[in-house]
C-alpha cells in the first residue's frame, strides 16, 4: 500500500499529540511516522504524519485529522514537489580499521558524517530521504549496528505553495 | 470582578442559559456544590448514580434541542459518568460534562480519588477541558457550549482541579470565543445543489433517508416540504425515528436491522437516495456491499469525515441539513418542478398497506403492549426506551407524531439508557407524559434513580415488558446458537410492582391487554411514577429481522 505524507498545523499546547495519535489508533489507521516541532507561527506546532493506506484511507485520515478541534490545518503533500527528510543517527560496531575505513567511505558517498569515533564503534549522522536512509542502514547491516535512531521524516512543499493558517 | 473559580463556573452556566444540572456531589467538586446551595436560578437535580446523570443530561438535550448538563466528582464519579458520555458522543447529543479533579499540584501523583478522565474521554469526548487558571474558566465554558452545539454536536467534559474551584481571581466574563481549529461548513455549495436537484428530478425511483441530523439542525419543516414536493417517499434511520410524522402517507418508517418491511423493500428499489443528516451505520445500512448498489446517492451532512466513511457516494453536500434542504427546495421549485403521483409512489404505497401494522388485539404480547402504548399517549408525549427486543418494538411499532419525543440510545446500545433518559426528559418538559419503554433486564441497570423520580418530583411511567430474560441475547440464541440460552434467563426477579412501592413509586403488574389499557390511562393521568410489569411471552421474537451481516433485503419477516 502506497505511503502518503500530511503536513498539520496544530495547537501548540500540551496533548496535541495525545489527541492525534489517540485518533489514529481508535480508527485503525496505520502511523508510518509521526514527527511535531515548533512551527514559523508562535503558537502553532507542526506535525508531519506519513501514512499507509489507500485513497479511500488517506481522505479519511485527513477529514479525522481535520475534525480534531486543535487541528488547524491539514494538507497532503505530493512527493514530488516536496522536500522530505529524516535524520538518522547510527552507532555501527567497527572493530579493525578496514571496517573503519569502510564506514567512512560509505557515509562520504552518502554525505553522512561522522559524530562519534571509539574503539569499536562509531556514530554516523545522516539526512535524507528514507530511501537513502534505508539504503545506507542496509549497507551498514554486515558491519553490526549496536544502535539505530531515526526522527521520522519532515517535509516541506517546494515554490509557492505552503501551509498557512487562513485568516 | 473578583471570585472563587466555582462562583465562576456556576455564574458561566448561568450566562450560558442553563437551568438544570443532573449530579451528584463528592470530594473534589464540593465547592461548586457549596455554591450551588444557595442558587436560585438552577436546578439540580440529585441523581442516584452519575450514569444516569449524564443519560438524563443527554435526554434533556434531545428533547430541548440545546445542551444538557451534568456534574460528577473525580475519580469513581467521573468513571460512572463514561457509558452515559459515550452514549451522548455516538448519538451526536450536546452533552456538558463538569468533573472535579484532585489538586492540580496531585495531578499524577495517584492522590485520592485521582483519574485521568481526560485521558479516558478523549476519544468519547467532541472536546475536553482540564482547568488550569481560574481566569480562563469564562473562556473555557463559553468554547465547550458553542463546540458542543455547533456543526455536529457532541459531549464536551470540563475537569476543574480543587484548586481551580477554591482559587479567587479577577474574573472577567466578557469574553469572545474564537475556535481557529473548529469552524463548520454551514451552507451548501450551490454547484453541488444544482447536480443534486439535476438527479432529483431525472430520477424514477426517489426516496429521502432522513437521520438525527435532521432533529439537531431542526429541519423537520423543510424535510417535510420537499417530501411532499417531490412527492418522494420518506425513510428513517433509527436515529431518524421521528423527524417526520410517522402516520404522514409518505413515510414508511425505520430502515435496518429491525427497520419495517415496507422501508427496506422500497430503499433498496430506488434509483436516487437521498441521505440527510445520516452515518450510514451498520444497523441501518445491513450488509454495506449491498446496500442501494444500484442507486445514486446524494449524501448531505455538516461532518465532512462521514462523507464515504462506510458507504461511497455520487454526490456529497456538506453543509447543515435545514440549509441545504432550503437551497434544494428553492432550486426545485425556480425550476418549477410539479409532480404527481408516480407509478413508483404507488408500489410504495401497495408495500405500505401489505405489510401495515395490524391493530393490538388478543395476547399480551410486547408488540401488542407497545401499539396499546400509542393508542392511549397524547401526540405530544416523550417516550424513551431501553435495549433489546423492548427498543425494536418500539421502533417498529410506536408511532413518533412529534419532533423530539423518541429518545433512545441507538449508536452505543446503552442498557439502562431509558429510564434516567425519561427522568432527564421530564425534567425538560413537565408538561408532558414521558414513558419509559422498558426490558426486564435494562430496567435493572439503572432502576435506583426511582429514589431520583420521586423525591425530585419526576413522575414518569415505566412500561415494562417482562419476558424474564436478556430477551434480544436469548432470540440470537434462538436463531443462531441452536436455542442453548446461556446466562440470558433473568428467572423472574425481582417483583417490580413491590420494587416500585418500597420507592413511593406506584407499581401494578397487569395480565391482559385491556388491563394494560386501563391501567395506562389511570398512570397518565397519575402525578407519581408508576411502574407497570407487563409480562410477556419469552418466546417472542422481533420480526422483522436482517441477520447481521446479510442485505436488507433478506429479511426474515
Ligand atoms: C450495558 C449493556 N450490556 C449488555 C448489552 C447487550 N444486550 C443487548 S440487548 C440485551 C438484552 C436486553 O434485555 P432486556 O432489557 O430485558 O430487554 P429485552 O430484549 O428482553 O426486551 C443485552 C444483554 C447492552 N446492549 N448494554
């Protein structure tokens, strides 16, 4: 099933996201990924939803999400004319200096960078889209990952279009 | 102006026009009650169980068309009040819950009578409140009447910490609400009016299936008029029982589950639908696949999200059922739109006499009771009833000849819904009979607020009928579970008559139809309540009947 991706503008006050992921459980729809932080406006926080479901699904998840008192505004954003990112922080077990060297190849083509260097492991920073950021963890995998922690993504439409509160 | 946050609430109610609050007292909302001790212009009404208070707040919003109010402590009070909330919240009904709350500084510390009752009602909840300034209380009270009422209605719970109640401060009720977040659509697009009336008047074979929207958007004129101006016959959701007069030549009464004959047979000949004010639920719509296939559907509502929510649609109008009706009327009538009485029109009407309800004669029998019922209550009197078989009965053969006198929990299915209900209504409307049509087994459930009918001066009439069993559970038994009728056998207890008494009630068990009548006239007339045990056949079935899961049109008749 296809993934689809909402941006909303919700109330910036304390279970906001309580109401919201409350809402998706309670009609059995499937959260990819959620992710809030502030927004350009004050008091507004802005939460990015990825989705599976059909068309049928994604018009209803909308028009549940827009029937949330403390949801502003809900759009759904296309792909592709979209930016959409997630950062990933990846903790990958390197014991001898060819696995060293290894990642560090690997995360210059992928344009990560890295954080963190110990005796055996080290913290690779990535951003991009999930595609990337799974490929990436995927090569990764033969080395040993000790730990994975992904933001979910965030995205943005490009040009003109944008997610404003009407007045 | 300075004073104590209960003060503030109570004076809030007051701006907000309420006259009555269903509760009952405890820890944690007793400085709203020492306020209330000296109020004159509300009433409150003690109740016996915050269950009931909340379905009597419910009642009382149905039968008013505007909020009902009721009023719990924390913890086990506010808990008591969720079955009566979520009643309120599946049946669109405005229903303002007041919780107290431990202090704000015992909040998540597991103090006393702490629960999370925001947590809990969220999803059963329109909206919900924790009070956290003594100043917002204005505010707050203002937003959860107009999220209650407006659009689609539903329940709002206010939870006020003891703090907030004991806490004074400079109150300032001269307050605008402006809800960003919640502004409904009210007029209909005039593109999508036109296509509607384009399909109108092309069609054959047009019905109109009318649901609770149309009581809360208080569009019973205007159903009526295109009704006749299109000459179209009508049907009803459970819900919808009543929006239309149910001895009008064009209505044919409920559709579903236990819908009439004449009502699923015609909704599923028809060509175009349409649907106002309706959810298409489950027990209305039978086997969703199947449901009106063949047919163009207008579907009108002012809850954008019910739009393809379980049935897909031809043409969605979202947009408040007495205006979109109004645009409809008014498209029909520039057009200059004259019918006359269609062939269609008269195969409905062959239908409608085929399977007319007959007159109540012979054994006492629940559906002879409930026709009996009819027979003696004047047009304007409220009736309620409870779950199971006593409710389809009602649905299928009490007559509504009034808005706003049918009160029932369809959407949730609340056993012990019908009693607090009839209290809650009668509160509402003093100057009318209000009967409960009551089960053996629901009546059970809530039967301790008969202290609340009498000591609270709420004489009602309780009808029930008495098959000494869970009588729906049992005929799903009979019909699906090879007769084995586990743990449905209520064995006769207890003696509702003397039950009755040992309240100050009046109580009467009667053995023929005719006592039934005699005594039903005697208890209109009554200024007590009066419970009548009507004992009925075990064995009775409510028929018609559309097996779960299966079309409307394979009904069991
Ligand atoms: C609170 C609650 N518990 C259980 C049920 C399931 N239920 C539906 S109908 C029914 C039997 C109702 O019995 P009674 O009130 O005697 O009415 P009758 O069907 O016999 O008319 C039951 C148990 C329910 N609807 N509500």
């Amino acid at each position: 099933m296809a993934e689809h991706i909402l941006a909303a503008l919700v109330e910036h006050k304390p279970g906001v996201l309580y109401r919201v992921s409350n809402m998706f459980r309670r009609r059995n729809f499937n959260i990819e990924s959620i992710t809030v932080g502030v927004s350009e406006v004050k008091d507004l926080a802005r939460m990015t939803i990825t989705v599976r479901g059909d068309e049928l699904t994604v018009e209803q998840v909308i028009k549940q999400l827009q029937k949330l008192v403390d949801v502003i505004k809900v759009s759904r954003l296309n792909p592709d004319r979209s930016v959409v990112r997630e950062l990933a922080l990846i903790k990958i077990h390197t014991s001898d200096s060819k696995a060293k060297g290894d990642v560090v190849n690997y995360a210059n083509i992928f344009r990560g960078r890295i954080v963190d260097v110990s005796r055996d492991s080290m913290i690779v920073e990535i951003t991009g889209s999930p595609d990337k950021i799974d490929a990436f963890v995927e090569l990764m995998r033969s080395y040993g990952i000790k730990e994975l922690a992904r933001t979910g993504v965030v995205a943005m439409s490009r040009g003109l279009k944008s997610l404003k509160v009407e007045e | 102006m300075k004073m104590s946050g209960s003060q503030a609430i109570v004076e809030a109610l007051k701006r907000e026009g309420v006259k009555t609050i269903f509760g009952i007292p405890g820890g944690a909302i007793m400085p709203v009650y020492d306020v209330l001790y000296d109020e004159k212009e509300i009433r409150h009404i003690l109740m016996r169980h915050e269950q009931c208070a909340a379905h009597a707040a419910d009642a009382y919003a149905r039968v008013t068309g505007g909020p009902g109010v009721c009023m719990a402590t924390s913890g086990p009070g506010a808990t008591n009040l969720v079955t009566g909330i979520a009643t309120a919240y599946m049946d669109s009904s405005p229903v303002i819950a007041i919780t107290g709350q431990v202090p704000t500084s015992l909040i998540g510390k597991d103090a006393f009578q702490e629960t999370d009752i925001i947590g809990i009602t969220t999803p059963i909840t329109k909206y919900n409140y924790q009070v956290r300034s003594v100043r917002d209380i204005p505010r707050i009270v203002k937003e959860a009447f107009y999220i209650a009422t407006a659009g689609r209605p539903g329940p709002v719970l206010i939870d006020l910490p003891k703090d907030m109640q004991t806490g004074v401060d400079d109150i300032d009720f001269d307050v605008d609400v402006e809800i960003r977040g919640y502004r409904p659509n009210l007029d209909p697009h005039p593109l999508q009016v036109k296509r509607a009336v384009d399909l109108l008047v092309e069609a054959e074979r047009p019905i109109i299936l009318a649901g609770g929207g149309i009581h809360w958007s208080n569009a019973y004129g205007e159903l009526l008029r295109l009704a006749e101006l299109l000459m179209a016959p009508v049907v009803t959701t459970f819900m919808g029982k009543g929006v239309i007069p149910e001895n009008h030549p064009l209505c044919l009464g409920c559709i579903g589950m236990h819908g009439r004959v004449e009502a699923n047979k015609s909704i599923m000949m028809a060509d175009v639908v349409l649907a106002v004010g309706v959810r298409f639920s489950d027990r209305s719509t039978g086997k969703v696949d199947e449901f009106c296939t063949e047919a163009k559907i207008i579907h009108i509502d002012i809850d954008p999200s019910e739009i393809r929510k379980n049935v897909s649609v031809h043409l969605p109008i979202v947009a408040d059922a007495k205006r979109a009706l109004n645009a409809i009327i008014d498209e029909l009538t520039r057009r200059g739109l004259k019918r006359e009485k269609s062939e269609w029109l008269k195969r409905v009407e062959t239908l409608k006499k085929e399977y007319a309800d007959t007159e109540p004669k012979g054994e006492l029998t629940g559906a002879n009771a409930v026709k009996v019922l009819r027979k003696v209550l004047p047009e304007n009197a409220i009736v309620a009833t409870e779950v199971g078989q006593n409710q389809m009965w009602a649905s299928l053969h009490f007559k509504v000849l009034k808005p706003r006198t049918f009160i029932s929990s369809g959407g949730l299915g609340t056993m012990g819904f019908g009693f607090p209900a009839s209290l809650g209504a009668k509160a509402a409307r003093p100057d009318v009979p209000v009967v409960d049509i009551a089960g053996d087994g629901s009546f059970l459930m809530t039967e301790q607020d008969l202290a609340t009918s009498v000591t609270e001066d709420l004489p009602v009439i309780v009808m029930v009928l008495n098959n000494s069993s869970l009588g729906m559970v049992a005929q799903w038994q009979r019909l699906f579970f090879g007769r084995r009728y586990s743990h449905t056998d209520l064995k006769g207890i207890p003696d509702f008559a003397r039950l009755a008494e040992a309240f100050g009630a009046r109580g009467v068990r009667v053995h023929s139809l005719n006592e039934l009548e005699q005594v039903l006239k005697e208890a209109v007339r009554a200024d007590v309540t009066v419970v009548i045990d009507v004992p009925i056949p075990r064995e009775e079935n409510v028929l018609p009947f559309v097996p779960p899961g299966k079309s409307l049109r394979e009904m069991i008749i």
